[in-house]
C-alpha cells in the first residue's frame, strides 16, 4: 500500500499528483490518514481528540454525499 510506505519513489511521486487534481482520492488519502491517527491513539491507550473524530465524520459525510 502507497499510504503505509510501501510504494517506490515513482509510485509516490504519481500519486501525490494524482492527488492533487482529483478530489475523491484526495478526500479519501485524508480519511484514511485520519483513520490511522485514531487507531493509533486507541492503540496508545489515549483518548481519541473529539476534533479528530468530527474531522473524520464530516470527511465521510461529503463522500456520501
Ligand atoms: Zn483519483
């Protein structure tokens, strides 16, 4: 997976341009980063931030959309 660090330079250099000019992959690459911070709180056995958690579901609310 590209987001996890796994892709080639190349692979990443196509990917942050795609990013830039099209809105579902971008909106969706920032969900799934956002997805992470959470897990990784959870995992740390913090509190999640209530900012994180309206910034995910108002991100997932314009994808419904
Ligand atoms: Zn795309």
């Amino acid at each position: 997976m590209v987001i996890d660090g796994e892709a080639t330079e190349d692979q990443i250099k196509y990917l942050n341009e795609h990013i830039d000019e099209c809105a579902p992959c971008y909106n969706h690459y920032k969900i799934d980063k956002s997805v992470k911070e959470v897990i990784k709180h959870k995992l740390g056995n913090k509190t999640v931030p209530p900012a994180l958690l309206d910034n995910i579901k108002s991100k997932l609310g314009q994808q419904v959309k």
